[in-house]
C-alpha cells in the first residue's frame, strides 16, 4: 500500500445537484480539493483528464450509472488502482453484494454522516487499498 | 463452515456482545490479509475477499464474503 498525500482531491459523481452541493462543502471542509460530475460520462471525462484519489460515486444515474462507470475504470489499467466508494441511499444486504461485485472497493449509506466521512477520509489517508 | 452453523454462530455472538449489532459506517471490500474474520474466527485469506466494517463509535471488524452477507442479512431493521 502506498500512503497517499495529506491533500486529497476527491471526484464526488452524482445526479442530484443539493446532494453534490453538500458533500462537497463537508469534503471542502475537511480539506479536500473537490471537483463534481453529473453522472459516469461525465466522471470518465473528469477521471482521464486528471484521476482523483478518492471517487465517492451515486449508483443510479442517467447516461452511465455507477456500476457501469466502476465496470469501465477497473477494466482501464491506468485508473484501476483510484480507491472507489459506492454512496447511495439504499444499503441493504442485496445492494453491497452488487457494489462488491461491481468493483467498488467500499460502500456509504447517504447521506453520509460526518463520522463516516472523516473515518473514510483518514483510511485513503493513511493507506487506503492498494493502487 | 455450514451456513446454519454461521447463522447460529451470528446470533449467539450477537446475544454475547462479540459480534456487532449495528451496521457499518464505511464498508471495505479487499482482498483477504490475514484478519480473522469475527462470526466464523478463521483467517481470510487471499484470494478470498474480505470485508472491512468501520463501525460506529470506533472499531474494525473484519468479515469473509460469505459470513458478512449473513451477518448483514441478520442485522435488525
């Protein structure tokens, strides 16, 4: 594992704008350089142009949804290694065996508390999963 | 490990405090690193994945694939 910077830049992709528009401030707040995306074509933009260390990523969106975009940056060797965290609303049993096997290397219930953030952002601090 | 013997194993470590009772803040998926996994007490082992719990208040409990979808399936509503 690789100790990543203590600045971190974050890829927030999500349709609804109150929700990108508020996880962004708490990011902002604890430090992290944050840049947003309206769903996975756009986040595929974002990503080639510049990868993130961390991409906290909604699941249903239009154009392309979160599981399609995790698909495409685990299958692109340059981008596989971005630690990748599934947010959505639903975290039943059903749902994190689908983001597991999609290739999310973690999974938040939104909206996200503060503690979660802080517990997620000190993990990809410090090590987070191998690149 | 039986999946009936899991369950039972889930719900006494559930009654006994030794397996938690409340859902994870953040959940990991990794490959296996040796941590022992809390319902079946084996080691989780690559190439098996293995499921990090960050849980509230504090603490990391560590699951296999198998053992965390019982274990979460289990959790109260």
């Amino acid at each position: 594992m690789t100790a990543r910077p203590q600045r971190l830049s974050a890829l927030i992709v999500d349709d609804h704008e109150d929700s990108r528009a508020a996880l962004a401030v708490l990011l902002q707040l604890h430090g992290v350089d944050v840049r947003t995306a309206r769903d996975g074509e756009e986040a595929w933009r974002e990503i080639v142009e510049a990868p993130p260390d961390l991409i906290l990523c909604d699941l249903h969106m239009p154009n392309l949804d979160g599981f399609g975009f995790v698909r495409r940056l685990r299958a692109d060797s340059r981008l596989r290694g971005t630690v990748t965290i599934a947010v959505s609303a639903l975290g039943g049993p059903r749902d994190l065996i689908e983001t597991r096997e999609a290739g999310f290397d973690g999974h938040v219930v939104k909206p996200i508390s503060e503690e979660a953030l802080v517990r997620l952002l000190d993990r990809v601090r410090s090590a987070g999963p191998a690149p | 490990m039986e999946r009936e013997a899991l369950i039972a194993r889930i719900e006494a470590g559930m009654s006994a405090g030794t397996v938690p009772c409340q859902d994870c803040l953040v959940t990991w998926f990794g490959e296996g690193r040796g941590h022992r996994c809390v319902v079946c007490e084996e080691p989780i082992t690559s190439p098996d994945t293995e499921v990090e719990c960050d849980l509230p208040g504090g603490g990391t409990v560590y699951f296999h694939n198998a053992c965390f979808d019982l274990w979460h399936a289990a959790l109260p509503a």
